[in-house]
C-alpha cells in the first residue's frame, strides 16, 4: 500500500532531513482507495488489480480463500513447489498465474506498513518467494527484513501473479549528451532521470574524482541541493526507485555498468525503516546495486549515493 499525499510531511527543502520517501512517495497521485481495486466475482476466490502497475494479484495467499481470506490457513511451499503452485493455479476464472519476480513483489509492499489487512488480509508478516534464481541451490525472497537470498529448499509463503511487466526497449538506458561533464541517464522503462555517477565522481565517463560515503541526512541535503546536468530538482530516491535499476539475471554484478560505470556496492535510499517516520531515528532501506540484496541498517552508517529526478 502506498503512502498518499495526506501523509507528506510538510516541510522546506532546507529543513534538516528534507527529501525523506514521506516527502515525495512513490506513488502521491493515487490513494489507497484508487490505486487498489478487489474483485469477489468468483465467490470466495477475491482478486486485487494494481490500478498503477495493471498487474492482478491473487488476493489471499496460498492455502486460504473467501472473501476475506479466512478460510484454510496458509500454506509454505519450497521455491520449485512455489514456481508450479502458481502455474497450476485457477483462481477466479483465469489460469495465467506466475510467481511473481522480485520487481512484482516489490511493487506491492510498503515499507512504513507492511501489513495491508484491508487490500490483502490474513498476510501477516509473511516472507514471499519471488521467481528469480540466485544460483542453483538458492533463490531470491522478500520479507519483512528485505530482499535476499536463501536455500530453495526452505517453505516460504506465496502469492500468485497475473499481465506480467510489460518488457521495454532493447536500450533501456539512454545518455543525456547535452552536458560534457555531467553523465545524466534516462531509464526509458520508467521515466526516472539518474545521476550518472556515484557521490564522488563526476565528468563523462565518471573517471574524475574518487566514489564516497555518507549518511542518510547528509545524503538527503546533497542530493536536494545538487545541480546537475543543468537541472536542481534532484532527490534521494526511494527504495523502489532505486531497486528498478536491478536486474538479477545479470550476475555477478546486476547494474547495466556500460550504463553507471561508477556503481559499487550498497547505496541510501530516502525510505525510513521505521514506522515512526521521525528523521534521524532508526535504520534506513538501501539497495546493493551489485548484488541486488535490499537491506536496512542505521542511518548514521555511510554508504555510496546517487541521486535521482522525475524527467524529463
């Protein structure tokens, strides 16, 4: 469930800790009310459509159903077991379910309020399998603490999927060449405008200067005060943002790095980790963009930052 605009927290750019995910959300033009639409056309089998993403979700997780989905108790499957639950699946008249990738999944989940009992009830804190391999004995989960790997073998929940991501072009990433120091990428799949270097590193090709650290405040002011390729409207991103520009069929490294030669390891995300939303208090979620592990640790650790802007 996304946060919605009432939620924002109403403050200047140059307040301390301006440019938090409560500042800008990831989705503030609709409301919980508009974005999710439930559908109980086939009796005790509900669905939930994503009016922004167009996917259909399986409204109850496997092993329950009713309208409500408190009938039979939730099922934990192996991640093969998982992949065929969904392809065999008929639930409310269609057949075309799939287990969702980490991108599905991720599109879903609220990082302030994981729990959205009144779109998907009976979920619980539940850890999901998504449908991406790591290697050949593991594969890639998402729960409560983030995204990572574990052993196929282990039972996680499920839910099922359905109108898979539309693919994009064949060149996603495309360079803005209207400044010769400043590398700026636009990601044709959604639309976000990226610095094309880590904090540190700037010219063409990011060859000048050295890739740093910083924490989350420090991070959230330079990225609100930066200018950049001529533009000044650029921010922290938010964990969403940030994971879109991973791809785990790319191993060992899952970033284009043709596209951000400077990528290394773990960056900040503007998205608290806390229910609280108060700055400067607990973890902050961040991205490995190398490894694809979404992960949150305290704000005062410093960690590599690339900033974002909505194009164009």
């Amino acid at each position: 469930m996304p946060p919605t605009a009432s939620f924002r927290i109403a403050r200047s750019r140059a307040s301390p800790c301006y440019g938090q995910d409560a500042q800008y959300g990831w989705d503030v033009s609709h409301t919980v009310a508009n974005r999710y639409t439930s559908s109980t056309a086939t009796p005790t089998e509900p669905l939930v459509t994503d009016n922004v993403t167009g996917l259909v979700w399986q409204g109850c997780l496997a092993g329950r159903s009713g309208n409500d989905c408190t009938t039979g108790t939730t099922s934990t499957l192996a991640w093969q077991a998982a992949r065929d639950y969904c392809a065999d699946l008929v639930w409310g008249s269609a057949s075309d379910w799939h287990l969702p990738d980490e991108h599905e999944l991720l599109s879903v989940i609220d990082f302030g309020n994981p729990a959205d009992t009144a779109t998907f009830p009976a979920t619980g804190s539940a850890t999901f399998w998504t449908s991406s391999a790591y290697s050949v004995n593991w594969a890639f989960q998402l729960g409560p603490n983030g995204l990572a790997t574990n052993d196929k073998s282990t039972a996680r929940a499920v839910r099922c999927v359905r109108h898979g991501q539309v693919a994009g072009s064949a060149d996603r990433f495309v360079r803005d060449m209207s400044s010769s120091l400043d590398r700026v990428i636009t990601d044709t799949w959604t639309g976000l405008v990226w610095q094309g270097c880590s904090l540190g590193t700037g010219g063409s090709n990011c060859s000048i200067g050295t890739i740093g650290v910083r924490n989350w405040s420090f991070a959230l002011a330079y990225c609100e005060g930066l200018v950049w390729g001529s533009h000044a409207d650029w921010r922290l991103p938010n964990v969403k943002e940030l994971f879109s520009l991973v791809d785990t069929r790319r191993q060992p490294q899952t970033i284009d790095g043709s596209a951000f030669p400077s990528i290394a390891g773990t960056y900040l995300t503007s998205t608290t980790a806390t229910y609280s939303m108060q700055e400067d208090i607990g973890d902050a979620w961040n991205v490995d963009l190398e490894t694809s592990f979404v992960t949150h640790q305290l704000k005062s650790e410093a960690l590599h930052v690339m900033c974002v802007r909505t194009g164009p």
